[in-house]
C-alpha cells in the first residue's frame, strides 16, 4: 500500500519539525551505542535490567558504568520522545492519514528496542562475548534500530504532507528491495565494526591476513560481507536516485549520492586507520544520515508530493 497526496494545514508544521527533533535525537542514541560498544561498556551495569548493578542511580559509577547508564538514560528520553510523538500525531491528524500508523510503528518498533536490548545485557552477551548467539540477537537488535529510523522519517515526513494510505504503488518493490539491502549492509557493517572491537589489528597488513586466515575467528572472516553487500545495495540504490528528478526531489537525490560517496570513503578510511573507536562512530553518522535521506528519497518517488498533489499511487 502507499499513500494518496493530500496536504494538510499550516498548523500541522509545528508537529512535523517535533517529528523530525526525534528523528535527531533516535540518532544521537544509536551514536551512543555505538560508543557503548566500541568501549566495551555493555556490561557497564552488570547483568541488571533496568536497573544499574542492582541501583535505580549508580554510586561511585566507573567510566563504563557512566557510559552504559547514559546510554540507557538516552533511550529513556527518546521513549517519552516518541509517547508525545504519538499522541501530538493523533491529535493533529484525521483518521487514514499515514502518519498516524507510522506513529504507532515507531512506538512498537521502540518497545522492541527496549526488549532486544534488556536481552542483550541479560544474556550476557556484551563486552567479549562472541557466541552466535550474540551475533543473532545483534542483528535483529540492529535491523530494528533501522526500521525504528526508518518509521520516524515517514512519520516526519507524511506529518507534513497529510497523505492517506491508498491501493496502489509505483515502484514500492524496487524501493523495499534498495531498503532491505541497505538493512543488511548496516548490520554487516555493525558485525564488522564488533570484530574490529574484538580483535584489533596491529597493522593493515595484519588487518587484511585476518580476512583470509583459515585460523582467524569466524567473525573477522565475515567482514568481507559488509564492502560486497554495500556495492550491492548501491546499485539498487541508485534506481531510486534516477528517479529523484521525475519525482520532483532532484536534491534529495543529490544529497544521497554525495552520501554515498562520503560513506565509501569514511569505510575505506576506517580500515586504513585500522577502525579506532572515533572514526566507527563517525562512519556510523554518516551511515544513519544517509538512511534517513534514503527512507525519504522512497517516500519522494514511491508517493510522489511536489507535481502531483492529487496523485492516487
């Protein structure tokens, strides 16, 4: 299903640019979990959920217990963030109106988050653990971390323009298809970056024998997956760019491709510094920034807004 272009009144922007704070915010949380991550302070709180080593407000806190206990206060915030996104929603829309139900998505898909994340910490899998286990819950942790950006975005975007839900799509399977690879390319992406985390690499040339020593650990063998299923998406990708123009957002399109790029060359510039912890965290931004422009991007194209206001998809 996609949507039919109806804009709304002039009152609704106030709630469109609160959409969009979130939409901010969500990504500074998902930068602190990264730095989580990258500093080994996932165990940070113990195996305590949600309390922190068994207190509501840690005493004498370590610096991993700090960053750990930031990063939950963090989601916390975006939790009321997007309560008052869904009600501010409601209020300001009609019944049928997208936003409405990608609201309610973003709530459900960060009601996961919280759960996935209570897992993560319970089943001790943080810090050097490297089971299988671990790398299961991980993804699916990472993939809803996207889709949970990915409903936001819409729900920013359709609270500006009002569109209703309607029957018919053009082009929503080449856009799911871009999407879905762009999903699996973050999550490799995370894989990688945890390896990394896992077993530094002293040297490039080091770094590079890990990929293909029999010996190494199987998730250092896996990081090829990340720069092949990136070049991969981007060819899917680039269907979407080719249509920006005709879908009145030629500079949304614009704005993806130097996204892209600059994504390509903060990843080779992260191997070549051997990933320190920084440079993870600002290859992320960028990979956050461009999936945003890119959720929008589909929006542009598969519900058209700027040419044809009274367009049925």
């Amino acid at each position: 299903m996609t949507t039919t272009a109806i804009r709304t009144p002039t009152q609704t922007s106030g709630v469109a640019r609160f959409a969009w704070f979130v939409v901010a915010y969500n990504v500074l949380v998902i930068l602190w979990g990264a730095l989580v991550r990258a500093t080994g302070s996932g165990a940070g709180c113990g195996n305590h959920w949600p309390l922190c080593n068994g207190q509501v407000i840690p005493v004498s806190p370590g610096i991993h217990t700090v960053i750990e206990f930031t990063h939950r206060m963090m989601t916390g915030g975006s939790t009321f963030l997007v309560l008052g996104l869904l009600i501010w929603a409601f209020r300001s829309s009609t019944k049928g109106q997208a936003a409405r139900s990608l609201a309610v998505a973003s709530t459900i898909l960060l009601l996961n988050e919280a759960v996935l994340g209570a897992l993560l910490v319970k089943l001790g899998y943080v810090t050097d653990n490297q089971s299988v286990g671990r790398m299961v819950v991980l993804s699916i942790h990472l993939s809803n971390t996207l889709l949970l950006l990915a409903a936001l975005t819409l729900t920013a975007r359709f609270l500006g323009t009002g569109q209703r839900w309607a029957n018919r799509a053009k082009g929503l399977g080449w856009a799911i298809a871009g999407l879905a690879a762009t999903i699996v390319v973050g999550v490799s992406g995370s894989m990688a970056a945890l390896g990394d985390t896992l077993f530094p690499a002293t040297s490039l040339q080091q770094a590079f024998a890990q990929d293909f020593t029999a010996s190494a650990p199987w998730l250092l063998r896996l990081r090829l997956i990340h720069p092949v299923s990136a070049l991969a998406a981007a060819l899917l990708v680039f269907w979407l760019i080719a249509r920006s123009k005709q879908a009145g957002a030629p500079r949304l399109g614009k704005l993806l491709i130097g996204l892209l790029v600059l994504q390509f060359a903060l990843g080779i510039a992260d191997v070549l510094l051997l990933t320190p912890a920084w440079m993870q965290i600002l290859h992320l931004l960028g990979a956050d920034l461009y999936w945003v422009a890119l959720v929008a991007l589909a929006a542009e194209v598969v519900c058209p807004t700027q040419k044809h206001p009274n367009l049925v998809l």
